[in-house]
C-alpha cells in the first residue's frame, strides 16, 4: 500500500464508542452496553482481508469505462454491478455524486460460480471465492453478533431479527468497493476507510463532524431497516462524505462496506406485537409513520431508482430517494 499521510490534528471529529467485538462476542455485559450506541468496532477479525478487497477493489476500477460499463446497475432500482460517478443527486441543489463503485452480491459470492443476480467484471470473479467470499462471511459473523445482541435489548423473542436476514433468503446484503447526506438503505453498514473524509451528524450535534480513520478498526452504522422494525429505538446513522482533508486530499480516498439487509420478503414496520418496549417508544413518537407500507425489496428500489438522474423529476422524487433522515430535517 502506498504510504499516505496522516489524518489533520487540528480539525474538530466525532469521538465514536470504541468497542472491542471480542469482548461482545464473548458476552460480556459492559462492552455490550457501549455498543448501544454509535460504535467503531476493533477486534473484529475482518482486518486481514481490507487489503485483499481494497486491491481488488483498485484492480476493477482501473478497467476502461467502456468495459465497466458491461456491469451496469441501470436505473430501475437494482444494486448490483456498476455505478458510475454522478450517476445520482445527493442534495436539493441538484448536485450530483463524485462516487464510483461497483457491488458484489451476498447471494452471488457464496454460490460462486453460479450466478443468482448478475455476472461481475474479471477481476471479482477471479478473486470471488479467495477474497470476495471470506470477506462477505466474516462480515456476516460479525453483523449477525450484533443483531442477536439488538435483539435482546430490544426485548424481541429470540431471533426475531435473525429471521429477518436470514443467509438463504435473496436479499440486497452486497459488499462494495468504492472511490451527499444520507443514510444506509438496511439493518447494519460495516465501513472500512484508508482515508478521512467520512462526516457524521449525531442526535444532539449541531454540526458535522469527521469521523477519523483508526487502522485495523471499522464505523458500524445503523440503517434505516432496523430503525424501522425498533420503532425509532435504533437510530439511522445520518452520514456523508466529503474529499479528504488536509494533505489528505491529494490522495484518492477508496472505502470498503458490507450491507447487512433484511430479506427481501420482509416487510418492514415497527415489531410492536413482538415488543413492549418498542410499541411503547411508536406511542410516544406519534408523529412519525413506522409503516411505510414496503417490504425491504420494494424499499430499496424505490429509494435507489428515485435518486438516479435519469429519473428523478423534482423535490417529491428526491424526497422519495431519501430515507428516515428527511423526517426530521438536518440542513
């Protein structure tokens, strides 16, 4: 890897809960209480592989445009393959995204060679089953720990949530390589990042901040799916990302993520049948619709269709692509 340098002292950041996943997956109850709430995640066993993916990541980005564009997502609400930079808008100013990535299915990597949704450029599948496929398990591992842990803290029966995001159910679970405000369209994001850039806005803050990037370590961000089936408990990390900064910013900054995404049958309203605690915490909300009367595949098609250029008419279509951050606005 080359040698980049370090991230600015001197610019304001977020302090995120550092929580050691060993200590969680080992059930020890004062860690798990830490994760309650924003977290970075060390210890988690994925770090050996960000390498492997990041060079992969690197490898099929630097095909001509002309042959990526052979894996194209298209513009009609599907996630996998390619997306080309300012392919969407990411403000109300019609901005459009600086983004290029391309995304590996879930469902793709673990039956390799098959294909259940699309085929991928040469160099992911050469690498599909050595480095694509360890890393989509080891994230699962990881994310399914928290979920049980969610879970319980929620006071659901167990494994309501892990019924929810089951392996063999199709779903829009994907990992993504890659060089707007918004947050994640599912349950649980595990993000990896060489660079600075990342900013966050938490409850509470009145600005944004970054998030530094601490190595071997990883950001856990809630999405939408799960602050909707807790009823507004868990909240949806509101996110965005900017160049980086200082002398960063003379480097390309590349990101890694697995998606963690309720199956695509599940439909997605507050478990208030299921939990005391969560029809209590949709009772005192009143003002907010924990039915959006969607499962998890009609939720994320809308969301992804409606922010692509191509499609997107005016502020309703926009509003449309956004998720559960546009309900109570931060600007």
């Amino acid at each position: 890897m080359i040698p980049q340098p370090p991230f600015p002292e001197d610019i304001p950041v977020q302090d995120l809960v550092v929580i050691d996943y060993s200590r969680i997956a080992a059930g020890e109850e004062k860690e798990i209480e830490s994760l309650w709430n924003a977290a970075t995640l060390k210890n988690h066993g994925v770090d050996d592989l960000f390498e492997p993916m990041f060079e992969l990541g690197k490898e099929t980005m630097a095909l001509p445009l002309d042959e990526k564009m052979k894996y194209w997502q298209g513009n009609q609400g599907a996630s996998f393959g390619y997306k080309a930079s300012g392919a969407t808008f990411v403000d109300l100013n019609g901005s459009k995204d600086n983004a290029e990535f391309i995304n590996v299915s879930k469902d793709d990597a673990l039956v390799y060679p098959k294909v259940v949704h699309v085929p991928y450029p040469p160099p992911v599948n050469a690498r599909m089953e050595t480095v694509v496929r360890p890393f989509v398990l080891a994230c699962m591992a990881v994310n399914d720990t928290i979920l049980r842990i969610f879970n319980q803290k929620l006071g659901l029966p167990d494994g309501t949530l892990a019924q929810k995001h089951t392996r063999d159910e199709p779903s829009v679970s994907e990992a993504r390589y890659s060089v707007g405000a918004h947050t994640d369209f599912g349950s649980l994001s595990f993000l990896a990042n060489q660079l600075g850039g990342l900013q966050v806005f938490l409850p509470g803050e009145t600005d944004w901040k970054y998030v530094k990037p601490l190595p071997g370590h990883v950001i856990c961000n809630i999405g939408d799916a799960l602050n909707l089936l807790s009823g507004g408990i868990l909240k949806s990390s509101i996110h965005r990302v900017l160049p980086p900064p200082g002398a960063q910013s003379h480097y390309e900054r590349w990101s890694l993520v697995y998606f963690t995404r309720p199956g695509d049958s599940v439909y997605l309203r507050a478990l208030v049948e299921d939990s005391p605690l969560i029809a209590d915490a949709v009772k005192k909300d009143y003002d907010r619709d924990y039915d959006p009367g969607a499962t998890a595949a009609q939720w994320f098609i809308r969301r992804q269709s409606k922010w692509r250029t191509d499609n997107q008419k005016g502020i309703n279509d926009y509003l449309a692509s956004r998720g559960t951050e546009h309900v109570k606005t931060v600007v």
